[in-house]
DNA sequence: GCCATCGGCGCG
DNA sequence: AAAGCGCGCCGATGGC
C-alpha cells in the first residue's frame, strides 16, 4: 500500500523544496562572541571542577580509580556512590547498571551531587551547542539541515546541527548558547510558533466538547484549571500566588500531567515525577510556603509509594493524583472514548489515516497509534504555512526576508526591519485564516505568537510582539 | 581505529 | 490491559 494520498505526497515534496531553500539561507552566527564563549564556558568548567575536589564523593572516587578516574564516567560515579559509599541506589538502567541521571542523583544527600549536575549541564551545552555549532559554522553562516524522512510518525527532524533542540528552559544555559544565533546586518529573528497545537489538532480528531469550549474560549486555560486542582488551589489562593510562581506550577502541571495523561503516562508515574517537581523547582503555595506544607493542610502527608502492584494508601499524594487522573478522564470523556475507538479500528485494520492524507502500517503500541496522527498532523499545519511562505507571498510580494528555520510548531526568520510589519500580517494571513481554508477539518481556532529580536541582535534577546490581524 | 550500543539530555 | 510520543548528539564502553 502507497502510505500517502497524492495530496500528502504533493505535502512532502513542497516541504522537501522549501526547507531547502530554508537550508540554504541559513542563520548568521556571531563568530567571535561563540570563540569567546568556548574559552570561557572551558575555563568555568574547570574551575568547577576544581572545587569539586574536596568533596568526599570525589576522594573516594580518585581513590577506587586512580589513573582511571574520568568524571564523565556514569558507571565510575554509581560504583563510588552506591557500593563504595552506601548512599540508596534510586534504580537500575534497562541493562542493570545503577540511574545516574538529574532525578535520580537528586535523590542522594550530598553536597557533591548539585555541583556535578551543574558540571555536566556546562559540558552538554558546550560540547554539543557551541563546539557543535562551530564545527559546523562557515563564513559566519550555519545551515541546519531538516528532514522529511525517515521519520515514523511523518514528523521533521533536523541535525547538523540540530536546530530543534536549543537549550531554552534553563535560562543561563538557553541564554549563554542562543546568543550565538543572531539577525543579519539591519534586521531581526522573527520567532512565530502555534500556540498549543497539538491539542488543537488533537481536539480535531477527537471533538470532545469540554476540549472544544476550552479551546474556542481564550480567556479559559486547561492547564491553569488543572494545576489548582492538582495541588489543591482554591480560586482565591491562586490569585495571591505570585505570577512568575503561577507560571511555573501551570508549567509542571502541563508537562508532567496533562501532556504526560495525553500522551499515555499513568498516575503512578505522573506522581513521582510531580512530586519531584516541586522539589527541584522549590514550587510555593499562596503564602510563600513550600507546595508540600501546602498540601499538608489538605491531608496530603507523603508522596505514597507508587508501588504499581499496590494500590495508593490514604493521605498520600500518588491517591490524590490518581483522583485526579479520574477527573481528567471524566472531564474528557469523548476524547478518552475516541482514543480507545481510534485504536481499536487500528487493530482492525492494521493501519490508520491521518487528517493530511497519510497512512501508518505495520506493528505499533497503543500509545503510539493515539500519538502519531495528531504530532503528524500538527507539523504538517507548520509544514504547509511554511511552503505557502517560501513557495509564494514572500516571492510574490518580492519580500528580503528570510526564513532560515523550523522547530515543529514555529518558523524563524530573518526579516529586515522595514518589512517586519508585513511579515507579521503576512504570517497571520497564512497559519491562521488561510490554513483553515485549505484543511476545513481544522474545526477550532489557531493562534499565533510573536517574538523579534532587536535590530541585529540576538535570539536570547526575543521579545514578545503582538500581531495586529 | 572503527562501529554499535547505552545512558543521558537538549528540544517540541 | 497497559502504563510517556517524537527526534539528534554527546561521551563512555566494549567488541572487532
């Protein structure tokens, strides 16, 4: 069987053209601030490591290894932790070698710990975004490449460097990287991404109605609903929780609840890792106090033991989440009806159709089945504004701007300053009115944000720009 | 010296 | 009943 229609064929040809083109444009390096900050991101790191010496962990590590010690070395780091120096091993690897990642070192009670994980943070950005990035810079200019194929679920990905995975999260890290991308001479980066796609086009398979209301409704937000009822927020004490502390409990919400619900996670897992949460990112309630004591007040004393062979004892927050799951579900009832009726026409058939037009065969996991028409789908509404942009208004309207990158749900370009005003409208006109004309299954509203770098300068330095349609 | 695999981690 | 989707890149490791 042809896994396409002609028309997603058609998709995959236009799109393979204009990122070509997007390649060849390329993004403008700032060439002497990357050299600079490879020297001093070196420097930093060994002075880090330096004052690593004289912790304990790093005594009994030089002792077991002597000659051999290599601070990148996961395996060395489990052996000194947990059979030389006794702290609880937090889990084994899928080939029964002690977890050294982020979560699982945050669970041993050391000063050691904080550091290295700072060590290692510097190294991973300047190993593979800065040396990454030089190595692949020339005359100034860098061409990422992005790829259509080979991708399962009809998705894009991009290396060389990959201009999808930029550090953005950590602030000093995004910031110390993204300050080599930078606007060529007169203009500025043009950042315009989706605003919450996957759940839109997710919303169009499904057309669950409480989705539907949310999402028709902008002065609503699931996620910020969510979070109150998570960690037990009552109207009231969510208005006098700081906004940037509002923000980054919606943020863990969304991400280690609502996203991971959606894409097949379970309470047991979402717990543990929410309940991390709130440590690691020192999450307050509404007078400042830690979420935890927060909870406490609540009747929610410890995290339980998500032990999934039990089920969640009394007062324990795993129960709490696992109400909470049942709430989700019920709130949502028609989506969760659709996932079991889309899966089991999967069975069925062996394959399914996604809204563009193509068809994924063979063996899949359930999860898989659910997730990949809607990540497909939702790309190819980026993938289609992003031909309709290159292919014809920019030409058509004899436009300098370029675009110079993709990262699923948003475009960048470069633009020159006077033409900024129209790109934007330009912009709008494509991924918001025009889209839906050329997929009217795409039911719900789309949105669009803007960020603009100054005038030659940098990505770190985006602002948010509102769009006048 | 080359290559595949693993664990880990960056992004959506 | 099962239990988080998709990528690419890095260093370490071990087999050849």
């Amino acid at each position: 069987m042809i896994p396409y229609s002609p028309e997603a064929y058609q998709l995959l040809h236009d799109g393979s053209i204009a990122l070509a083109e997007v390649e060849g444009n390329g993004i403008r390096i700032d060439v002497p601030y990357l050299n600079a900050t490879i020297e001093e991101t070196n420097a930093k790191i060994l002075r880090m490591t330096k004052r690593l010496e004289q912790t304990d962990v790093l005594k009994e590590w030089r002792k077991r290894y002597g000659r051999k010690f290599n601070l990148g070395s996961g395996e060395q780091l489990g052996t000194v932790l947990f059979d030389i120096m006794g702290f609880d091993p937090p889990g084994l690897t899928e080939t029964g070698k002690y977890k050294t990642d982020e979560a699982s070192l945050a669970k041993v009670n050391s000063p050691f710990v904080k550091r290295y994980l700072k060590i290692k943070k510097y190294q991973k950005a300047l190993s593979t975004n800065l040396e990454g990035l030089r190595r692949e810079t020339e005359d100034g200019i860098v061409h990422p490449v992005f790829n259509l194929h080979f991708v399962v679920s009809y998705r894009s990905s991009s290396d060389s460097p990959n201009f999808q995975n930029i550090p953005k999260h950590e602030p000093k890290i995004a910031r110390l990287v993204r300050l080599c991308f930078i606007a060529r001479k007169g203009r500025v980066l043009v950042e315009i991404d989706y605003g919450g796609l996957e759940v839109c086009i997710a919303a169009c398979y499904h057309q669950d109605p409480t989705m539907l209301a949310y999402l028709h409704d902008p002065s609503s937000d699931m996620h910020r609903d969510t979070a109150k009822d998570l960690y037990v927020l009552t109207d009231e004490e969510w208005e006098r929780i700081p906004h940037k502390m509002q923000k980054m409990i919606r943020f863990t919400a969304k991400n280690s609840f609502v996203f991971a619900e959606f894409y097949g996670s379970y309470y047991v897992d979402c717990a543990r890792n929410l309940w991390d949460d709130i440590d690691r990112d020192g999450l307050q309630g509404p007078n400042g106090e830690p979420l935890k004591e927060h909870l406490r007040k609540h009747g929610i004393f410890e995290r339980g033991d998500c032990d999934p062979a039990e089920k969640p004892s009394k007062g324990t927050f795993e129960a709490h989440v696992q109400k909470q799951e049942r709430r989700l579900w019920n709130r949502f009832a028609v989506y969760a009806q659709w996932r079991r009726d889309w899966y089991k026409d999967y069975q069925e058939k062996g394959w399914f159709k996604t809204k563009t037009g193509f068809i994924c065969q063979g063996h899949m996991a359930r999860n898989k089945v659910i997730n990949y028409p809607v990540q497909g789908s939702a790309f190819h509404c980026l993938l289609w504004s992003l031909i309709q942009l290159v292919k014809k208004d920019l030409k058509r309207n004899k436009m300098k701007t370029l675009i110079v990158g993709q990262i699923h749900d948003s475009i960048v370009a470069d633009v020159p300053i006077e033409e900024l005003e129209d790109y934007l409208a330009l912009a709008h006109n494509v991924m918001v009115k025009r889209l839906k004309r050329r997929w009217p299954w795409v039911i719900v509203p789309l949105e669009i944000e803007a960020e603009v770098s100054p005038v030659g300068g940098s990505w770190a330095d985006k602002e948010e720009i509102k769009i006048n349609a």
